[in-house]
C-alpha cells in the first residue's frame, strides 16, 4: 500500500478541460463492478409490462414502480442541473451520475460522452427492472449466482473478500434468467431464485455515494477527519495521470472500501451502523416505546397483518428492518396477470422517498418539451406520478414524530427511519421546525421558521426573472436561516484551504462558490479560500470538488454506533451531537421551546422541503451556459435555467408538513373526523363501497383511496355523498380500500384530511358466477422458540382431548375464479355425542377464517364435561358481500378423547 500526497496542479490538467466533455472515462473516476458492454441481454421495462402491468393498479409492480424517482432517475431535472456544474468542475465526473441515474445507458455503454449526449431515449427509465433483478452480491459468495466482474473490475476487498457496496459498483448476473426472491415463480420467462434481493445489504449497491475524484486527489481522500486519525495511512491514493494503458493498481475506488473516501451520501452506512439493520421484524414489539410508530410500526403491522401472524417472510426466510421492507411493504396480491397464485408478502415495488415535488417538475418540464431525456409521457407515467407523489407525502408523515414536554418547554423529534433524518443527497434538501406562537386572544405573536415570501435586510422583495416569460417573482424560502430560535436539519458540504489552493488555478474565470440568496452576487470564490489560512472550509454545491463535510445535524437512527460510523465517514459534524460521546448516538433530538412574553398557546409543525431556492439559484447561476469557448457546455447549458422554471412554475417546492404537535392550550381548527368504511360489494369488475360519516364529521367532503400497505392511493373524490362504485376493474383481483374526510382550505383555518378509515377489501368477478364455497380443518396453535425466535403456527390434527381448544379453520374460495374470498363469515355445525353451532370471524386475505370450539373437561370427581367420541364439523352456510353460497357442505372429522 503507498500514498501519494497532492504537490502540483499538473497532475489534474488533463482531467479538468474548461468547456469540454470526457469521451473516454478517466481512470480517477472508474469504479470496479460490471462494466459498460459486459452484459448485453438486460430488456426494457416496457417489456416487463406486458406481464407485470395494467391489472392493478394497487398491487402491480409496474404502474407502482412507474411512478417512482428511480423510475425518473433519467428525466430527473434536478439530476440534469447537478450534471451540467459536475461537467464544468470536473471532465469525465458525469460518469459517476450516469452510473446510478441510467443503468441501462450506462451497462449499454453510452454515459460517454459524460455530459449524458450519448444517452438514448428510452434510457431515461433510471434504475430499470432488469438492473435489480439480474444484480448479484459482488461478495461473489454464492456458488452459482456471480455476476459478470472482469479483473481488475472486482468489487470486493481482495484480502478480506468484504464486498463493496456503494456508488453503483454492481455486479450484474450474465445469463438471460430473471433474478426475484421466490424459488415458486410461476413466470413465463426463465427466473432464478436470489437470495441477495432480500438482503439488508442489497440497496447499499446505490445508496451510498462516494466521489473516487477527491479520493485520488485530495489530500483528505474526501474524508472526515476522525475517521483519518487512525485510518489515514491504511488507503491507497494515486495522482498519476498516464491513462494510456489505465493504470488502477493504486487507485482509489479500486483498493479502498466504498465509503472510506469521497464522502457524497452515507444513506446505507447509517442505516449499517444502527440497530435497525440487526431488528426483525417480529422484534417491533420489543423496541423503545417512543420508536413504536410511524414507518417501524406502519412496515410491522404490514407484515404480520396488525400482529396476527410472523412477520418472517411466507416462505420462512427471516425478514429484517431493511430498506426494502420499508421502502417496498408487503401487499396481498399478484405478481403478474398471468393469474399466478395470490401472494401476502408480494413486495409493492413502488420504492417510495420522500420527494413529493420532483414529480410534478417533470410533467411540467414534459408540457413544455423540456425534458433533457424521457419526455412524451404517457397517460399511465402521468398518473403513476401522481401516486408516487401522493406516496412520499405519506412517507414523510412516517418518518419522525413530536411530543412537547409542557413543564420544560421542550419539543422531541424522534426519528423513526433506519437513516438520518432527513436522508439521501442532502443537496437543496432540509427539514426545520415552524412554531407559531399566540396569546390567550388567539393573536399571533412570533412564528419561528417561518417560510413563504422572501425579503432582503432592507426589507424589499428578492426577486428573480422567470425564464418562461422573463416575468420577475418573489421566491419564497425560509424568512431567517440564522435565527436563533429556527432548528434546520441539514447537511452541507464544503472545500477546504489546503485542496482549494491545489486546485484554483484550474478555472480560468476563478471559480464561484457560493451565491447571496437575496442578490445574486457572488459571495466566495476559489481563489479567496485558496488564500484564507490553514483549515479554513467554505460551503458550496460544487458536489463533484468538495472534500469536506462542513455541517450535518442530521438526527441519527436508532442505535447508531458512533465507532461504526466513525469508520464509515458517516458521523454527525460536529461529530459530539446526539450524545455522540456515549458510544452510541441519541435517534431523537430535545428541542429547547423559547415562548415569547404573553404566549399561552404554540403550533408546533415539523416542515420538510426537497428542493430550496438557495440551491436552485445555484443551479442557474454557476451554469455556463451553452458556449464551450466560455465554460458551457452545448448539451447542459439550459438544465439550470429549465429547474428553476420548474421550480417557479410549480409552487417553489413548497415545504410539506411531516408531523405536528402543541403547546399549551390549542384550539383544534380541522373539523375532519374519520368515517367508517362499512361494505365493500364486488361486482362485475367493479366494488361498490358505502361508509358512515363519524357523528361529529363537520368536513366537506370525503376521499377514497386503495390502501397500500399502509400507504394510500388515489380512487376518487366522492364529494359529499356516503358511496362511491369504483369501475373498470380486474376479475379475480382483490381491491383494498379505505375512506377519510377532508376540509377545504378558507381564509381563517387550513384545510386537512382526517386519518384513514378501517380498511375492507374485494374481489370484483362475474355476476354469472358469483358462488362461494369453504373448507374446513381442525387444529391448535403451537409455539416453538424463546424470544425474538419465538414463532407461533397452526398445525392441523383431528385428535384433542377433553379441555382443549378446537380451532376451525375455513377457506372460504371463489367457485369461478378459486381466488381468496375476504370478509366472508361461515357458519358451521359440529355434530356427534353432542352438537354446538358456530359462526366465524371474517376472512382474512388468504380467504382464511376461524372459530374456536372451546370443550369442557370433567370435574375432579370426573363428571360433566364434553363428551368424549367422534365429531363431525359442518359448513351450513357462507355469507359474503356479492357472492351466494354454492350450496356444498364440506365437512372434516375429529375425535375427542
């Protein structure tokens, strides 16, 4: 091992050309993993839809999975933006967003150029089907399933054999079998089963970013200093640029860990020093009581169906807190509409975040024909948008919680994620909280984070020319991001004195770093820094060149160890927040309240924006614009101009609210209460649905929507009638709704929405052939294992003693279809030496029901009691909404001993 520290600028001149793009990737920004045209059988999605598509719209995996970022990784705009500025700072750099944003164009080998010109049209589709089903563990460990890894392309650790997860280093299977998590697939193509797909390993191959550039080059490697104190001489740095053969003997990316440089975003590093990577499931109930809610309780009660059943996956396979479980609950459904079996742990793909916004910026960029890729969406894409737009508010509401301690004026914010709160690129990103103050009068006194029209420090508007139709708009953005009683969660990166003055001389027209919100002006430039003394940072956007952390009040998950993300540049900075120096960082943070004088009442709101204005303005000011002979760059000269008109035309990303809270005496305004959803009848593909208003219900209106595993997609808005048929549906497709009611918005109160009613779900069929039929066995529940192992499962048996519990189990079917029937209720007769007549509860989704026959022993002087003998148990009747009973009365037998 050897390291080479930075002495001149030479090295980098023939990496930095000012107004160009790379056509070959320089060997400081390769990565190992499968490279471009190793394998060439991956499909398009579109194909993938033919089968795993348009039957519905609740459970499939295609319209859900259309309406995600990863599906927009390509058109994304923001995406674009960031590219255009990573091209000017640093030639080749755009090889590394290609990489993640457009899997497909970059293994089909066209991220070069590395500006995204080579990109075809229907690369725009981001991480695609086949890029996650035919990735394999570049650990290499499985004997059969190794994906295509070419010396010296190895993604693992060459001693250790560790593999590298991070910054798209994947190792893609060759053959042509689709790779998915069961081994019982009924598919029409050929499918291997994969372990890894399950794996909390399995979204690190992405989601953690690290920026090999400043690994080679910059005298930190792009790390934080704690982790360099005892690790610095442990990694390989090389600054030579003699790329004729490529020379990755010490490179960088090629022989260190993925996230011991070049620190860009630590998603999964966080998620793997924390507790929630080691929880199972079925462990929920077990966690710390402020932890039991939000998306930990919402993925539970997801996989154990509310508590009634393991949360372990159907076919045993331990299921952990991982990213998948979160960000893709279990739903009951099928995989495809080839009428496969109906599956309860059918993941939702529709791998929701938190970017509410992103999605309406990309229709409007479509309207406009300024997508830089991907555009021409169709009405399917439109709608999938919507709902994946729907789904992250959803998400968001999941992710933390407040709770206001009167007596010591305090407000906790507890993170209920598996990362830092907020997560991912922290870029443009933050989280704060709004506290609005008021007398006993109701009269506003203060509000702290107040958000909406900006104005400078002599109180004028700051304006900026919407590049639409050149109109002047005030932007909006948080109104004082230094006061003193505003908390901001965020992270922002930076550049240090040491690599600024090795790198200034590189950008002829003295690179600007950072841009005042209220003018325009420049405020820092590279060559300033370059000349401040030792251990200066100043913070900047310019991803691709910093080097440095410079903040990160990001609340850590539950159990995060501080010396596993020490080791794993992951650590807050500065890195003693969250009680730090205990060894294991706090998941919630206490919020000291500042009432101002006269205050008896607080709101107290937890606001999350994904895209601010200070890094839109960003994002059009340090783009060069078209002309190469000044910086630009002809393909990404506009990218910056069309964000920020997404950005005006399309509400400013407004800031959505996660979680809210009071303090002291606050008058509830939402007069929403939640309904009961009472019957869901299926019908000729169609449900008719009928639900009670709560008797206090003052709304306006009320909602429909398919509930997702907690999540909810759009139906319709039923106005104020109290039933809604939902049409055009698919036969033989179980269809779950739920109901809320809404307020709208008027000058003196907020509009709201009330929480979900209970949930009932359908199979739509034939009228013709609506029959129903159950059958039955006998049983007991067992319990096997101590603890967190501890499973309880149903075994048949038709022999019982005297005293015991005699479970019925009935499976209540459709004659026409042999689907599931839900909610159905059978009446069952037992008969023998003595009879009893038993209704069950409702189906579950499996069409599953029960009843418990409870028998009697014998005195102690041995009388009374059941009498023992053979039994019969018989079905006499089936009731379900839209079906009649076909009649058959099946029966099982059982003794009594």
């Amino acid at each position: 091992m050897r390291r080479v520290l930075l002495l001149s600028l030479l090295f980098l001149s023939c990496f930095v050309a000012y107004g160009f793009t790379a056509d070959v990737v320089p060997s400081t920004i390769d990565q190992p993993g499968t490279q471009p045209q190793d394998v060439g059988n991956l499909e398009s999605p579109d194909k993938c839809d033919n089968c795993h598509g348009g039957y519905n719209t609740a459970t499939e995996p295609a319209f859900n999975w259309r309406g995600s970022m990863m599906a927009n990784a390509g058109r994304d705009p923001i995406f674009w933006a960031t590219l255009a500025i990573a091209e000017q700072d640093f030639e080749g750099a755009g090889d590394l967003c290609i990489r993640c944003h457009s899997t497909a164009g970059w293994l089909a080998g066209r991220s070069t150029p590395t500006d995204g010109s080579g990109l075809a049209a229907g690369d725009s589709d981001g991480v695609e089907c086949d890029f996650c089903h035919k990735m394999t563990d570049p650990s290499n460990t499985d004997p059969i399933l190794q994906g295509v890894m070419n010396d010296p392309f190895i993604a693992n650790e060459p001693l250790s054999g560790e593999p590298f997860y991070g910054s798209g280093m994947s190792s893609i299977w060759g053959g042509s079998e689709k790779l998915g998590p069961y081994s019982d697939a009924e598919a029409r193509h050929q499918f291997m089963k994969n372990d890894f797909i399950r794996s909390v390993d399995f979204c690190g191959s992405c989601h953690d970013v690290s920026n090999p550039a400043v690994g080679n080059l910059a005298h930190n490697f792009g790390a934080q200093p704690e982790f360099l104190e005892t690790e610095r001489g442990n990694l390989h740095q090389d600054i030579t640029t003699d790329e004729s053969p490529k020379d990755y003997s010490n490179k960088t990316a090629f022989n260190n860990k993925p996230y011991q440089y070049g620190v860009v975003e630590r998603t999964f590093s966080e998620y793997k020093a924390g507790l929630v990577s080691q929880t199972l499931v079925d462990d929920y109930p077990n966690l710390p009581a402020d932890l039991q809610g939000g998306a930990l309780k919402a993925i539970y009660d997801a996989a154990t169906d509310f508590g009634t059943k393991s949360g372990n996956y159907a076919d045993g396979d331990p299921r952990y807190y991982s990213c998948q479980t979160c960000h893709m609950r279990p739903v009951f459904g099928q995989g495809c509409n080839k009428n496969p079996p109906f599956r309860d742990d059918l993941p939702l793909h529709d791998m929701t975040g938190g970017n509410y916004w992103m999605p309406q910026a990309i229709q409007y960029l479509d309207t406009k024909d300024k997508l830089r890729l991907g555009g021409g969406l169709s009405n399917v894409q439109l709608a999938a948008l919507d709902a994946g737009s729907l789904r992250a508010k959803q998400q968001l509401n999941l992710a933390a919680s407040l709770t206001v301690d009167n007596n010591a004026h305090t407000v906790k914010v507890v993170n209920h994620t598996g990362h830092k709160l907020i997560s991912g690129y922290p870029e443009g990103r933050r989280m704060w909280l709004r506290i609005t103050w008021k007398n006993s009068a109701g009269t506003k006194l203060r509000t702290d984070g107040a958000y909406g029209p900006l104005f400078d420090g002599n109180g004028d508007a700051v304006m900026v020319q919407n590049p639409l139709n050149g109109q002047m708009v005030q932007v909006e953005s948080i109104l004082n991001l230094d006061d003193p009683n505003t908390k901001i969660y965020e992270a922002h990166y930076g550049i240090d004195q040491e690599w600024a003055a090795a790198i200034a001389g590189l950008y002829p027209n003295d690179l600007a770093l950072s841009y005042d919100r209220y003018t325009g002006a420049v405020v820092h430039r590279i060559s300033e820094l370059a000349s401040q003394p030792a251990g200066t940072q100043y913070e900047t956007f310019h991803f691709v060149i910093n080097n440095v952390v410079h903040k990160d009040n990001r609340i850590p998950p539950y159990g995060m160890d501080a010396e596993t993300a020490r080791l794993r540049n992951a650590l807050p900075v500065p890195s003693d927040q969250y009680n730090g120096a205990s060894g294991t960082y706090d998941y919630f943070d206490n919020v000291s309240l500042n009432p101002p004088q006269g205050a008896s009442s607080a709101t107290i709101e937890l606001l999350y924006q994904p895209t601010s204005w200070e890094y839109i303005q960003f994002l059009a000011l340090a783009n060069n614009g078209s002309d190469p002979a000044q910086g630009g760059n002809a393909f990404l000269g506009m990218e910056g101009e069309y964000m920020l008109e997404a950005w005006l035309e399309k509400g400013m990303a407004a800031p959505h609210v996660m979680a809210t809270a009071t303090w002291g005496n606050v008058t509830q305004q939402c007069q929403s209460t939640t309904p009961t959803l009472d019957t869901a009848t299926p019908g000729n593909a169609e449900v008719s649905l009928t639900w009670t208003p709560a008797p206090d219900d003052a709304g306006d209106g009320y909602n429909v929507y398919y509930d997702q595993a907690g999540k909810a997609l759009s139906v319709a808005d039923a106005g104020q009638a109290s039933t809604y048929t939902d049409p055009g549906l698919t036969n033989g497709s179980e269809y779950c709704y739920k109901v809320t009611s809404y307020t709208t918005a008027t000058t003196d109160t907020p509009g709201c929405e009330s929480a979900a009613s209970n949930i009932i779900c359908a199979v739509p069929n034939n009228l013709g052939q609506a029959k129903v039929g159950a059958s039955l066995a006998t049983g007991r529940y067992e319990t096997t294992g101590k603890g967190k192992n501890q499973v309880i499962t149903f075994v048949t048996t038709s022999s019982f003693s005297v005293g015991d519990e005699v479970t019925i189990h009935a499976t209540v079917l459709d004659d026409a279809t042999g689907l599931p029937v839900p909610n159905a209720t059978v009446n069952i007769d037992i008969t023998g030496p003595q009879a009893a007549s038993l209704t069950t509860g409702p189906s579950d989704g499996n069409g599953v029901t029960e009843v418990i026959w409870q028998t009697q022993a014998p005195n102690r002087k041995g009388q009374g009691g059941t009498t023992p003998g053979s039994y019969t148990a018989t079905t006499t009747d089936v009731t379900a909404s839209g079906y009649t009973w076909d009649g058959v009365m099946t029966a099982t037998a059982f003794n009594l001993q």
